[in-house]
C-alpha cells in the first residue's frame, strides 16, 4: 500500500481517530453489528471479533466526568475508574450507549465495584482471572476464556466455530504483528519519530472498525517512517525514554508530551496500552486454541498478578533492544497495585540496569502539568549531563559553603569566590540605575553568546549566572536562586545593623532534666564532628548552642539527643531558635515554662521538642489571665452531671468534637467508635448547647475552658 500523506498528517489522522469512531459506530450498529465494549487488555478480543462484534475499548482516560462520578464513588479511587464510570452514568461516551454488552475483569477492586453499579443499568459480564500467573491460574483462566465463549454464543445466538476462532486469531495476530513492527522501529538510534506520534497510531488504531486493512495501513506507515530515515530525516539525539505503569491516554498523555517537549524521546511505551499488549502473539499451531489465547492473554505483565516477574522481564529486553537512557513510571493516584510494584521497578532499574529511574504520581486534571514538566526537564538533563560529561554539581554543599561564610561573617566577596571555586559557575551582581557590577567572579570564562539565568534579588539588584558547556542548566539555576535568597538576607542585615556584617546566626537552647545530664550531653556534642555549631554548657541545667543554620542543624541536634538521650534515665527539651541575642532571657524561661508542661503531660517520654507544646502553653497562658474561676461554664457542669448519671461519655465527646473542629469522621476515629454511635451523643449535645446555631468563637470559649480543666486535672498548672 502506498501512501499519498505525509507522516505528520497520518499521525495526526490516527489522532483524531477516536473521535471520527464515535459516529462511525452508530453506522455500524444501524447494520445490525453488535459491539462490545471493554476496559482492560485482558479480555480476548477475538473471542468478540469471532461473533461477528466490534471489540472497543470505552472511554476512560478524561477528567472530564470524573466530578460526575464522585457523586457515588469515593474520591480516593483511581481516577481511570472513576472517569469510566462517570462516562457511563452521564452518558457521555457513545461506545458504552451503543455497546450491547461491556466485558468486564476482576483485576482491580475499584474496577469490580464499578461492574457491579454498571451491571444495574447495562448488560455487564464480568470474567475472572487468577491472581498468579501459575500453571493453576493458567488452567483456571483457559476455563474461564470457553465460559466467556459459551456466554457470547448464549447472548448472541451464534456458535463459534473452530474456524471463526482462527481466522479471529490470525488476523488479532496482524494487527498486532503490525503494530509491534511500528514500535520498534524506535530501536533506531537516533530516534526517527516522536513517540507521542507511535502512541497516537496505537490508540487510533483501535478504533478502526475495518479490522481487515489495518495491518496494510500500518504497515505501510513503517515502510515510509524507515524510507525516510535512510533518506536522513530523523531526530536529532535526544535521552531515549521508557514510560511503564498505569494505563495511558487521553488527558495521561501530559506525560509523554512532558518529556518530549523538555528535549528527550519515548522510544517505547510498557503501559498496557502500549508495547505490552503487543509483545506476544496467540499461539497458532496449537491444538487447544482456547488454551493457547487464555496463555497469550495471561502472560501480560500487570501489576494486579503475583508476582509479577513478566513485567519485569519485558522492561528489561525493552531497556536493551530500545538502548533505553531512563525509565519514568507514571501512577494514577489510588492504583495501589502499581504504587507498591513501582519499588520493584525503581530496585530493578537502578540497581541492575543502572539507569536513572523517576516516578510520577498523577490523575487526569491538568493543575500538576507545569509540576511534571519541571520534573521531567529535570531528569532530562541530569541524562543529558551524564551522557555529556557534564559537571555534577552538589547543591547541599553550595547551599552550606553560602550559610557558613554568611554565619562566620565574611564579606560576600569572600563568599562568592569561595562559591566560585566549588562549582566554577560565572556569577555577577548588578545594581543602581546604570547595572553596575557590585560584585563579580569567573568573567574570564564568559563569552558573548554564552546562555544566562537572571533573577532579582532585591529592588533594583539582579544576579546574572552564566551556564558553561560542561555545566547543568537546572544546576546552576538553583544556585542563582540560593544566592539571590542569600544576598538579599546579606543586604537586609546591613541595613538592620549599620554594618557590613551578615544577620547573626540563631541561637537555641536545650533543656535537661538535672546538670550533670545536662554535661555529658554537651560533652557528647562538642565531640560529634558532623555538628559543627557551637556548644556552651551553662551553669544550670540549660546548653546554648550558637550558630544553628536552618532545619538542617536543628534535625541533626534532635538526632544526636534522641540517641544521646536512649542510654539515659533523663529527660531533655529541645528548644526553638532565636535570633537576637538580648531576648535569651527570655526565651529560656519560656521554654523552662514548656519543659515544666511537657514533662506533666507526658511523664514517659524522653525527648520534647517546644513546638509540640505551643498549645499547651497557650492553655497556660490564658489560665493565668483569666484567674480560678473565669472560665468555669454552667453548660460543662451539666455535661458532667448528666455523664454521672448515664454514663454516656458526653464530655468526653464534646472535647474532641470542638477539638477536630466539629468533623464527625474525625471525632469518631479520636473516641475509637463508630460514627453511628457517635451520632446519637451529637444529637443530645446540641440539644443540650445548641451547637449548630454558635459560632466560632463561642465554641473555641467552650474548647478552651475544657483544656484548662484537662491541664489542670493532669497536674500540668
């Protein structure tokens, strides 16, 4: 078959194919041929095609009805399922309105459910497959494929004879042959097409209802994809991409387009609408074709099997047939399935094929697509980096050689050229109405046509960094970002001060409960090398430390006292940081007030962190203002009474009702009881308060009065 198109033009003809399909389907039926619509690739197709039926695939990968569906369905479930049955209950997708029947599978639990509420309104036959892919779950599923067969031959009123079952088979085989030889003819390196392209020729293909010329028609598309690689239209090298996990389509197509719009290639596709339903072929010569379809279909490599090695073992030969440089794994949010096996793919292809591995965790709304592509621009370019030699730079030590020299006091001259000398990336500051240079290192290695990033600092300050040959582009964009936060923290600092010198670094107390405790753990971290601030032991129970640069120190000094603390019969409190260093005074007896609480409120705990008990201490605060008897509510007291009475637990339940903001569901997981018989005490509750018509306010005075009874009859005031 000769085509008369351009390759742009069939690809974007097979694009639009799904959707040229929906009124060519109506034509169909107006004939008198029946349809079968489907969701999963392993339903046999041929087992519909030998009855005379249209096998299609229903609509599944839009957003589009995904709020239609959670009306019924919880919003946690997968969004393919909740999108396939949004399509139906609106009846939005003409391939479900005018299917005869829909062929269901028990793969998922989201899936079998939807059956079950599809099966209300529609003709549903649900197939049953093994969870392994055993020699007992091949027997099983051969026996489940002649019921599948003997069920159409009731429901259509046909018999299927050995002879429709094999002309179904060969000519399922050449669509596949077909479209197998498509794909792989991204194994040519460089890549002649876009992948987007190969996949919008697979996902069209199956909506032409005239099985009979597919294979001729794709196959004329490979013939003129490779005649005009050897002519030398081709792309230029690009990173050579796998994508594996969840079904992709329709609004999931975000993924490809990430990753070839950010400069890499999707030589294959493993998801299931992709090479993996293409890889194997139906077993011809065998005697028992039932048999030899149920171990073609049985084979595919899907997470919901057990385990599931054929899925590991064809994204290996895809690695190395399609000289593959990284491997992205895109999860559809609530697939649990494909989230617990992704561990196994990232294992496998880390640590066995040494590539680069990356998972995306997704649905099918749009709000995350700048997210992705920042990602994928990413992972692109460390490839990129690797497969160009290009320098690796590590951003943790940029960030602490920047902190460090800004802490100690150094000029930012000193700072930058220290910078400079780790990373060797061309940075200058300009300022005033003329750009003058302020401050400035590498311009000897800065050419006219060099690429820069440029960002503003502050008010009429920008820093220019300029991205060398051997340098990565995100890198040195992250530098400029920590250097613009730096100098801008650098400038304010001054003109707090009046000096040249950098904002103080933070200082920040620990807490012990007795002195001599308080020596050794003082001692333990002036000896432990990775913390580098500075440690005074002072003459009471307290330690200062100076110096502290961000949450970084701050998480390494908790995890030396969690460990320090273990061999101990003692108790230690980790304070908060603070900046100025006139208000030590007053933070430590803050903090003592908070070492006092957390050690009444939770006596077998070792080590507190002050954050944790800033509600408490509140409580504290407002006890004190307020005076014995300021906060003492008539309403409280008749709870009790009524507690003493009944035993019903209503003060109990008030307290978590007003402390989880009034959520029922919450509540309820707070008192251990189910939410039926929770129900029952919120109903007496507002007859006794009046809870639905008080605001805010007046239930926070409630809350409130409450914890300073709770504080107070836990001994904590």
């Amino acid at each position: 078959m000769k085509l008369v198109q351009d390759l742009p033009e069939i690809f974007e003809e097979f694009g639009e194919k799904r959707r040229e399909a929906f009124l060519e389907v109506k034509e169909y039926k107006d004939k008198g041929v029946p349809v079968v619509g489907m969701y999963c690739a392993y339903f046999p197709t041929e087992l519909a095609m030998a009855v005379g039926a249209i096998p299609v695939g229903l609509c599944s990968f839009s957003n589009e009805t995904v709020t239609a569906a959670e009306r019924e369905l919880p919003k946690s479930m997968c969004p393919l399922v909740k999108s396939s049955y949004g399509f139906a209950i609106e009846d939005k997708c003409p391939f479900f309105h005018f299917a005869d029947l829909v062929i269901g599978e028990t793969t998922c639990d989201g899936k079998k459910k939807m059956y079950e509420l599809m099966a209300e309104f529609k003709p549903v036959f649900v197939m049953e497959l093994p969870n392994s892919q055993s020699e007992k779950g091949l027997e099983f599923w051969r026996r489940e494929v002649i019921r599948t067969k003997e069920y159409f031959e009731e429901f259509f009123h046909v018999i299927i004879t050995d002879e429709m079952i094999h002309h179904a088979v060969h000519l399922s085989n050449e669509i596949r042959r077909s479209l197998k030889e498509l794909c792989e003819v991204m194994k040519l390196d460089p890549a002649p097409v876009f992948g987007t392209d190969i996949q919008k020729m697979i996902n069209g293909s199956k909506y032409r209802f005239d099985f009979k010329t597919t294979p001729e028609l794709v196959d004329a598309v490979t013939e003129k994809i490779l005649e005009e690689y050897h002519q030398g239209k081709h792309l230029e090298s690009r990173p050579r991409i796998l994508v594996t996990g969840c079904p992709i389509g329709g609004d999931t197509m975000k993924i490809l387009e990430g990753i070839e719009e950010n400069g890499g290639v999707v030589v294959a596709v493993e998801n299931c609408s992709g090479v993996k339903t293409l890889d194997q072929m139906v077993d011809e010569t065998q005697e028992d074709i039932y048999g030899a379809i149920a171990k073609r279909y049985l084979s595919t490599g899907c997470s919901i099997m057990t385990p599931n090695d054929n899925r590991i073992e064809l994204i290996g030969r895809i690695i190395e047939e399609y000289h593959v440089d990284g491997v992205v794994e895109m999860i559809l949010s609530g697939c649990h399935a494909t989230g617990a096996e992704s561990i196994y793919i990232r294992k496998f292809v880390n640590e066995e094929k040494n590539l680069p591995y990356i998972s995306i965790d997704t649905d099918y709304s749009s709000a995350d697509k700048g997210q992705i592509s920042t990602r994928l621009a990413a992972f692109i370019e460390m490839i990129q980096a690797d497969k160009s030699g290009k320098k690796e730079l590590d951003m943790n030590y940029c960030y602490k050689l920047i902190v460090s020299g800004i802490s100690s006091g150094r000029c930012f001259e000193e700072v930058l050229q220290n910078v400079w000398d780790y990373t060797g990336v061309p940075v200058r500051f300009l300022g005033g109405g003329n750009q003058e240079v302020l401050y400035e290192v590498g311009k000897e290695q800065v050419t006219v046509d060099a690429q820069r990033i440029v960002h503003e600092c502050l008010d009429g300050v920008w820093i220019e960094a300029v991205i060398l040959d051997d340098q990565r582009k995100i890198q040195v964009q992250e530098l400029a970002d920590i250097l613009a936060k730096s100098f801008s923290m650098y400038q304010k600092n001054r003109k707090n001060t009046g000096n040249d010198q950098t904002c103080q670094p933070d200082y920040l107390w620990i807490l012990v409960s007795d002195t001599s405790l308080a020596a050794r753990l003082a001692g333990k971290l002036e000896e432990t090398k990775e913390f580098s601030s500075v440690v005074e032991k002072q003459k009471d129970n307290s330690i200062l430390i100076t110096n502290i640069r961000g949450k970084e120190d701050r998480a390494l000094l908790i995890r030396l006292c969690k460990e320090f603390i273990y061999d101990y019969d003692g108790k230690i409190l980790v304070g908060n940081g603070v900046k100025a260093e006139q208000n030590l005074s007053e933070n430590k007896r803050l903090q003592q007030e908070v070492f006092e609480l957390a050690r009444n409120r939770a006596p077998r705990k070792h080590l507190y962190l002050i954050e944790e008990y800033y509600h408490e201490l509140a409580i504290s605060y407002i006890s004190r203002k307020v005076g014995e008897n300021g906060f003492k509510l008539k309403e409280l007291e008749q709870i009790r009474c009524e507690d003493e009475e009944t035993g019903r637990n209503l003060y109990e339940t008030l307290y978590w009702y007003l402390r989880m903001k009034r959520n029922v569901s919450q509540t309820a997981a707070k008192l251990k009881i189910h939410r039926n018989t929770l129900l029952p005490r919120l109903t007496r509750l507002n007859d006794m308060l009046d809870l639905d018509n008080r605001d805010g306010a007046e239930c926070e005075k409630l809350l409130i009065a409450m914890e300073i009874e709770r504080m107070k009859n836990s001994d904590g005031l």
